[in-house]
C-alpha cells in the first residue's frame, strides 16, 4: 500500500480513510474499535497498531496453514502452495522446515522423499519432483499387441 501512496502522491491525512476501504470485515471491525479508542488516528498510529494486533495471530495462522497443508495436484503446485506460507513463517530451523514439508507430500512421495539424505529445503523439493516424475512415468500405459493386430492398454500401477 505504502507504493500505492507514493506513486499517487498521497497525503498522510488522507492515507488511513483510504486504507480503511480495503479492510477485510473483521479488520473493519477492529478499525472501529481502535477509532472509538483513540482521539486521533495518524497514519503512524494506523500501522503501528495493525501489526501489533494482528502480527502473532497472522505469524500463528500461517504457521498452522503450513502444517495442515497436504499435497492435492501437482508437485510443482504444491510446492508453490508451501513457499507462499513458508516465507511468512518466522524462527523455524531449516530442518524443521524440511520434515514438515515431507510431512505435506502424498503418502506414496513422501515414503520415497523420506528415505534420502535432503540436507536442505531445495534439496527436498528437487527430491520430492524427480519422485513423482518417477512413480508418474510407472503408471503410464502400456499397450500389448497381438498377432491378430487387436491391443490392449494396461497401466502398471506399481509405486
């Protein structure tokens, strides 16, 4: 927002009425509370006040997002899903971070991934790619022709 306010040369008396108009409900809510509380609100004030409200209760969420997250599509989707919420997610020890995104894959991947030294998250997420191209290139199918000219496609399910 703060670009938003520089590029368009916006004047600090006017930078929390058009903040407040961006606010989700439950914001707005706490928006009021604070305006009913304060005599004046300055944009110092505004800012100020936010992060220190909702900083802990959003470092919580998004932690708690992240370890409830599980593998739905595609690797590449999911890790895309797990560093959205992995930035925003403050004092965890690389190899925390590690085991809780093992911890987030498909049963079958994450068998697989947990077997290999990974040493870091990049290392994990490389690993976690060439195994679900590798279990994906086992279940393709397989045609088997008779001499009569019929096929039939089988898929091999191993993995």
């Amino acid at each position: 927002m703060e670009k938003f306010f520089d590029i368009h040369n916006v004047k600090n008396t006017q930078k929390v009425h058009i903040q407040t108009l961006y606010l989700e409900p439950n914001q707005f809510v706490w928006y009021r509370w604070i305006f009913s509380h304060k005599q004046i609100v300055t944009w110092a004030i505004f800012t100020e006040e936010m992060i220190a409200h909702y900083e802990d209760t959003k470092s919580n969420t998004f932690f708690s997002q992240l370890i409830n997250l599980k593998q739905k599509g595609s690797m590449m989707e999911h890790i895309e899903d797990f560093q959205k919420l992995n930035i925003r997610v403050k004092d965890i020890p690389e190899e925390h971070r590690i085991d809780v995104f093992i911890g987030t894959l498909k049963d079958n991947i994450q068998h697989e991934v947990h077997l290999w030294e990974h040493g870091s998250l990049e290392k994990a997420f490389r690993l976690a790619r060439k195994m679900e191209s590798k279990i994906m290139e086992t279940r393709k199918p397989t045609t088997h022709n008779y001499k009569d000219g019929s096929g039939v496609a089988f898929h091999n399910l191993q993995g």
